[in-house]
C-alpha cells in the first residue's frame, strides 16, 4: 500500500504530491501533511461493534438495515412516526459523527446522560462540520432517525447466537425548530444512552484520534475502514489475511460484486491509512494482510484504556 506519510517524511507536502498521479493519491498527500503538524490530544470513543459492521452510507429505502461483520450482525430498524409512518434508517458522515460525539462524551464522563447544546456545537467545529444552512438540516435528520431506531447486534460463536437488543437513546435528540442554526442552542440540554448500548460501550471502547477523523468527515467509507483498522491492527499477534470477500460483505453493500467493490474501497483505504499513520497493511490479489500496528492515536495520548 502507498505510505503516503513517508513520501511526505521524506520530500516535503509539495514534492510527495508531484511524485503520485491521481486526484485521491494527492488528497491523500495532504491529509497526512496535514496531521503531522497536528498537536491535538483530543479522542474519540465508539463501540466495538461498529469497528465490525457499519450503519449505511447512503439514504436506505428499507425499514430494516442489516450488516454482517465477522462473527456478528448488526440490524437497525427504523422507528416510526406518530402517524405510524417509518422515519428512516441513519446514514452516512453526520449519523456516524453525531454517534461518535455521543459516545466519547459518555466515556469521558463515566455517565450516560450526555451534554448537548453548545458542547455538541463545537464537536462538530472541531472536526470541521459547520452546524448551518443545508448542513443544520442534515444533521436534524439524522438526529431524529438516531433518537428512534432499534439496534440488535447478533455475535455468533461455536457455541450459541448471543443477541443484544438496545438502541442508541432513551429519548430524542430535539432540535429546537427555529431554522436558525446560528442560535446558541439547537439541542435539548442533556439525552441519554440506552443502557445497553452504553454498558457494551463501557465494555468495549475503541479509542480514534479526533483530528483524523477530521480530515476524512466527508468520506463515510474512509471513516469506517479507519474505525475498523483502529480495532483491529493494536491487538493482532500475527498478520492475518482478509479476503477481498469478506472485505466486500463489510464494507461493499453499494456493490453488486468484488470486481466494483474493489477500486472504491482501495481509495478509500488509502485515505484511511493516511490518517492512520502506523497502520501497517499489505495488498495481494487475494485481499489484504493485517499486521500488528501501533493505536492510531499519538504516543503521548493515554488517557484511555485500549481494551476490547
């Protein structure tokens, strides 16, 4: 794979990028110039099990949005409106963003009521969501489809199905409908995590690096291969080999087959691995090896535990 930090290492911003070809080689060149002058220690939390399955990248038509990850599924089913009408499944960057500030916050206060308002406002700032016009909308959308659908995670080992039925809030994230995103406040003060979900996020954090999560926001494909990579290169002993199949049934449901899927998801992983500096992982023709590699945040960054 294209280490797009050493080029930069090496040669500087501007001759890496005269040394790649194509428009995604050099994007990449940039985010990682990018993240090595970043000094932030800030993290971001979310639970294990989307390192594994992943919410939609675009709008799904069906109430019901199953993933199957490695030994488990996630299933998400939309919640209804009060005339009984399905109000939709989350997606995409601002389903995914709103989900990670709702969990780091959780973690960070050992509490699973979460402070929203202002302190959500300038989460998304930081990672470079600006809470306004068409963006404010989209974001009121995905917070109504959060605060109303139902998860159900299935692990399956050798022996027995182990299902864990939850969802993300015990109630809504409310807006205040003024249509105006410059207001101070557009949240209610606080929302809770369901119990569940936040007793298994308890369990299970995996720790990101924020300013990471930054450059690749726009990317919801690149978010979840960099979700993914954080949870699984740290605690590997010995490479291991992914198949192009498995890799499709992760991360390739916008693709009919392996032969469409792969371009698309080798852009992506590029991005990935360009915020992910240690991540350490080979392409065969036969799908990727997995190496052992260092967490994906900064040596100096231990305020979290990195277990599993």
């Amino acid at each position: 794979m294209l280490r797009v930090q050493d080029l930069v290492l090496a040669h500087g911003r501007d001759a890496a990028r005269a040394m790649v070809t194509t428009k995604h080689e050099k994007l990449a060149i940039d985010m990682a110039a990018e993240l090595l002058s970043e000094e932030s220690d800030r993290l971001g939390i979310t639970h294990s099990g989307f390192c594994l399955t992943a919410l939609p990248y675009k709008e799904c038509k069906s109430p019901v949005w199953r993933k199957d990850g490695h030994q488990v599924t996630l299933l998400v089913e939309s919640g209804r409106d009060k005339n009984e009408e399905f109000i939709g499944i989350p997606y995409g960057a601002k389903a995914r963003v709103q989900l990670l500030y709702l969990q780091t916050r959780a973690i960070q206060t050992n509490n699973p009521v979460v402070e929203l308002g202002g302190s959500m406002h300038e989460f998304l700032k930081r990672v470079g969501i600006s809470v306004g016009g068409s963006q404010y909308a989209e974001i009121r959308k995905q917070a109504r489809r959060i605060s109303a659908c139902r998860l159900t995670f299935i692990e399956d080992n050798d022996i027995a199905e182990i299902r864990n039925n939850a969802a993300f809030v015990e109630n809504a994230i409310l807006f205040k409908d003024t249509g105006d995103a410059r207001q101070g406040t557009l949240w209610q003060d606080t929302v809770e995590l369901n119990g569940t979900f936040f007793k298994k996020l308890k369990e299970h954090p995996v720790p990101v690096w924020e300013p990471a999560l930054r450059q690749i926001i726009d990317l919801p494909v690149a978010i979840d291969i960099y979700i993914w990579l954080a949870y699984r290169l740290h605690v590997l002993k010995k490479a291991t080999p992914i198949s192009w199949l498995s890799l499709h049934q992760q991360f390739g449901g916008s693709y009919k087959n392996v032969r469409q899927f792969k371009p698309e998801f080798l852009r992506n992983l590029t991005f990935a691995m360009a915020v992910y500096a240690d991540a350490r992982v080979d392409e065969t023709k036969d799908g990727l090896i997995l190496h052992p590699s260092r967490p994906p945040i900064p040596e100096n960054v231990t305020s979290l535990p990195l277990k599993r």
